[in-house]
C-alpha cells in the first residue's frame, strides 16, 4: 500500500512544472493556441481563396474582343485657324494622324471638316480634349463589337488554306494535263478567296486599331458676303441674245403658224350659218 500511494504521489510531482503549474504535453496543445491569434504569431496561416476560373477567362474574353470606335464631333468656334490648330496639336499628343480636311462656305458661315484616325486606347481622351474647343452642337461615339465577324472570318480561312492544301496534293497526284488544269483553276478560285478574307481582316484590324473621329467646325465668316454688282454692257448682250433667240425661233416655226392660221380661217368660213328666226306676229 504504501508503494502504490510512492508511485502515485511520484507521478504527481513529475506532472508538475518547476512552480508547481500542472504542464500539458505538445500534442494536447490545439493549433490555434500554439499557433496564437494574430498574423505573427507564428501559427497556420490559411491562404487566400483562388480566383475562380470563370473570372480569368471572361477577363481573357474581354482583352481579345474587337471593338470598332467611331465618333462624331461638330463645334462652333469663334476662330477657325486657331481651333484646327489646337485639333492638330491634340491628334497628334494621341498619337493620331489628319486622314482627311475640307473647307466649305456656305451663306455667313465657314465650315472646316478633319477626319482623324486615332489609336483605340486615346479615342477617349481626344474626344474630352477637342470637345473643349468650342460649343458642341453634335456628339455622337459608337462602339461596334466585330469579334464575331473576325473569329467567322478566320475560321473561314482556316478551312479555305486546309482546302489549298490538299489541291496542292492533288496537283503532284495528276495522272494528265487535264487534271492538273482542272486542279489549278479549283486552286486559283481557293486563293482568290483566301486573299479577299485576308484583305478583309486586314480592314476590320486597321478600324479596330485606329478609331476614326469626324470634327467638325463651324466659324463665321471674317469678311461680309457682298451681292453681286449688275453690269449694264453684259445684261444689255443677254437682252440681245435673248431677243435674237425668240426671233430665230419664230422664223424656224413660221410654217406650223400659218398652217395654224389658215385651218382657223377656214373654219370660220365653213361654219354652217344658222338661220334668223321669224320675227314674232
């Protein structure tokens, strides 16, 4: 008996820290309290949730479409000269260039039209830039979504150079002249459309890459419109030239006038008469 009480009170005292405390093994310690509760503490750190896959491919989605940017633009400007000026100095900061310029009067008005190619990432920022020049009367931007038209497009080709492909095969497989024309005109219709699908995406990359914004500018007229002054030498030659006319004419038609004059003379004469009435009795 007293062993057994040795052994436990034995057992007791090794449980114990140096002051006594009770201590605790390492595996009854739960991760959390070894690992303690703040971000440096030393214990498990749960990594951020992974990006669902979804997200990745709508934003690779997003990169890869094919958007065409078109605008346009009209502003009254109290200095034409000095407002293309400002135009040019804006295209060219975006990296732009003038595709077109035209000049036209009409009336107390001047007009000055430029048609800019830009690149698609400073569309935006050409139109906040021009837009300041003036009073904007017009504003219209439009962004037209061609992706589907260029993925059909490419897989057309795709399917039209496989189809080259295997002509040229079949032109080293001709048995006589024949076949080798039969084959090289289905060749030549195949390439013929190859390059009009190339020179398609050509045009729809070239519109995609570069926006296109029409400006218009709207200034009055620096001199005042002066009418017309009548000169008196040239309306008194219209006059005669006028008069001449009618003459020559009425002496080309002078037989149809009298045909028409003698058909009325004789109709008046072979009118039958109708007779008096008997005075009343």
């Amino acid at each position: 008996m007293r062993i057994l009480t040795t052994a436990i009170v034995f057992l007791l005292l090794a449980s114990c820290g140096p002051d006594g405390t009770p201590t605790t093994t390492a595996e009854s310690v739960s991760p959390a309290r070894a690992g303690g509760s703040g971000p440096n503490s030393g214990g498990f750190i749960l990594p951020p949730p992974a990006p669902e896959p979804g997200d990745a491919s709508d934003a690779a989605q997003d990169a890869n479409r094919k958007i065409v940017r078109t605008g346009e633009l009209e502003l009254g400007v109290p200095d034409l000269d000095a407002a293309r000026s400002s135009v040019l100095e804006a295209t060219k900061a975006a990296g732009g260039h003038v595709a077109d310029d035209r000049v036209q009067q009409s009336g107390r008005f001047v007009q000055r039209t430029l048609r800019l190619r830009v690149p698609a990432a400073g569309f935006e920022t050409l139109v906040a830039m021009v837009e300041r020049l003036g009073r904007v009367e017009r504003l219209q931007v439009s962004a037209d979504d061609v992706t589907a038209q260029w993925v059909d497009v490419e897989a057309r080709m795709r399917a039209k150079r496989q189809m080259e492909g295997r002509y040229l095969e079949l032109v080293t497989r001709a048995a006589n002249v024949a076949e080798v024309l039969q084959v090289e005109r289905e060749l030549g219709a195949v390439r013929a459309e190859i390059e009009a699908m190339e020179s398609q995406l050509r045009s729809l990359g070239d519109q995609v890459a570069l926006s296109t914004l029409k400006v218009t500018l709207s200034a009055p007229r620096t001199q005042p419109v002066i009418a017309p002054t009548v000169d008196f030498t040239q309306a008194l030659g219209a006059g005669w030239t006028a008069l001449m006319q009618c003459l020559f004419l009425v002496l080309t038609a002078w037989p149809l006038l009298a045909i028409g004059a003698f058909a009325l003379v004789y109709r008046r004469v072979r009118r039958p008469r109708t007779p008096p009435l008997p005075a009343a009795a």
